[in-house]
C-alpha cells in the first residue's frame, strides 16, 4: 500500500505498555476512599485529612510523581519516564494503523453522505497484552474486536505477528482488511444493524443464532471489500499484489480453515463467521462493486 503520505486519524488511544485502569475504579486505595468519604466529610478532622490528601497528590503531579497507581494497588511511577520505549517498527505499525483508520473515515463520511447520514467516526485503541472495554476485560488471545457499547475498535497489534506467522497471511494490505473489518462492525451499528441482529439472536436458537452471526460478519467482510475499493479507485492507495493478499488473510480466518486446524474437522452448524470461501467472496463483491446496497448478506439467497 501507498499509505506513508497519507492522513492520520486522530481518533487513536495508544494504551500499549499502561497499566489499563480503566474499570478498576472499585478496587485498591480508590475503592477504599470511596467507601469513606462520606464519613470523612461528615467531622473538621475528615475535612482537614482530605485537604491534606489533596495537597500531597497534586504537590506530587507537580513534581512529576504520578500516585493514582499507588491508589489503585499499584506502584508508584514517575510521569518525567515517558511513554513505554517502543521499537522503530512498533512505531511504525502504528502510524500505518493511524492511515488506514483515517482512509476509512473519509469512504465511510461519503457512504454516509450518499444515504443522508452523519457517519461519527470510531476510536481505535491500540493495547498490549489485555484491555478494558465497555464490553469486559479481554485478551489479547481473542484478537482484534469491536465494542458498540463504546464504538471503539481494540487491537493487540501482536496480531499482525500471527496474521504472517500462524495464517500464512503477511502483507500491509492484510493487516489494512482487519481494520476496515472491524469499523465495518462500527457501521452495522450507526446503521441499527447490529442492533437488529442482537434483538432476533434473543428469539432463536443457537444455531439459528449463529447463522445471523455468520451474516454479520460477512456484510462486515463486505463493508472492508468496499472500503479497498474506494481507497483504490479515488485515492490509489493499492500496489500490485494487494488484493491478493487481503482474499489471503480473509481465507485464512474462515471458519472452517481455523476449525479443521484447531480440531482436526468442521462443524458448520457452529460457524460464526463464515468459511473461507464466503468470506472471500464477501469481500470480493464489496472490493469490486463499492455499493454499500449490495453488501446486504441479510437479504441474500445465498451466503
């Protein structure tokens, strides 16, 4: 891809290498001042300690000394120690993961248009190791995801290292298909999508309910295709050989690749996100077309 003179978004959380604190507001030394605040605030010596407390905390951020941690049980770190060192290449993916999210703000802002919407854009959250969401704590281990009930995308970008190594799926093209998989999660639910498909999965059964999921899925697969198609017809983003590798990355995660891997044979009744060839093709037809009207796997005969 030609991507190094293109747009960064602004729309990134780099957690990678913090301590994610995010949801460990009930525990540690916080979780205990909650609990009595309300009788220190009822005497003059509760007050006076909380002044007190006040003045160490920002006396100490002032200095440069950074005591929430302490609070939340852990250690206390220096703010003047900067950010996690991070390796040329490490610096690198991320600025390619800026690029890619900022290309698909501005097809999506046009898709959006065209339909008489407003598209709000996603943040992406880069992490390492594991990450809060407003969808629960998660791993790394389960791979990049999106969370609706905060519209943001999370990804380890470890991931990439098993896209090339473990799925036989290297390339920059295919590490741009995860991405603009992802955010199509973030369209279907601006567009009540994914809502929809939550509300008919509570009256099914569970393989009922995992087909809708594999339809899901694939219209994400399909948004992704018409993302490339875009970022290659009106900006020229592709190099030969691109494609290629996105239909590569996209076989390599089917369902039925990934079962007959992990458990030596297909269940199909258990997919969730579609085989091999169906995510192909899903991809293919957005990539080709770039008609959001034609992604609608819900509608379609055949998957």
């Amino acid at each position: 891809m030609r991507w190094q003179s293109g747009r960064r978004s602004s729309n990134i959380e780099d957690r990678r290498g913090s301590s994610d604190a995010q949801g460990m507001i009930g525990g540690g030394g916080i979780g205990i001042l909650l609990r009595v605040l309300p009788f220190l605030l009822r005497t003059k010596v509760g007050r006076i300690i909380l002044g007190l407390g006040a003045a160490v905390f920002f006396g100490a951020k002032m200095m440069g000394i950074d005591l929430l941690p302490l609070l939340q049980g852990g250690a206390v770190k220096s703010s003047s120690s900067g950010s996690p060192q991070l390796s040329k290449a490490d610096q690198e993916l991320a600025e390619f993961v800026a690029v890619v999210l900022a290309d698909t703000e501005t097809t999506w802002h046009q898709q959006f248009q065209k339909l008489n919407k407003t598209y709000q854009e996603p943040k992406l959250v880069l992490f390492s190791g594991s990450v809060s969401s407003a969808c629960g704590r998660a791993g790394a281990s389960m791979g990049p995801f999106y969370c609706p009930a905060d519209q943001k995308v999370y990804i380890d970008l470890s991931f990439y290292r098993d896209l090339k190594t473990r799925h036989n799926a290297p390339g920059d093209f295919a590490q741009a298909y995860v991405i603009a998989h992802e955010v199509g999660h973030h369209v279907q639910t601006l567009l009540g999508i994914s809502k929809q498909v939550h509300a008919q999965k509570a009256k099914v059964s569970k393989e009922a309910g995992n087909a809708l999921s594999v339809k899901q899925e694939l219209q994400a697969d399909c948004f992704a295709g018409l993302w490339g198609h875009t970022a290659h017809i009106d900006r020229k983003l592709l190099e030969p050989g691109d494609l290629e590798e996105a239909l590569v990355a996209a076989s390599a995660i089917g369902d039925d690749r990934l079962q007959k891997q992990s458990q030596g044979h297909v269940v199909p009744e258990s997919f969730t996100h579609g085989s091999s060839e169906q995510r192909v093709r899903w991809f293919k037809k957005g990539f080709e077309s770039g008609d959001i009207r034609l992604c609608d796997t819900f509608s379609a005969k055949t998957l």
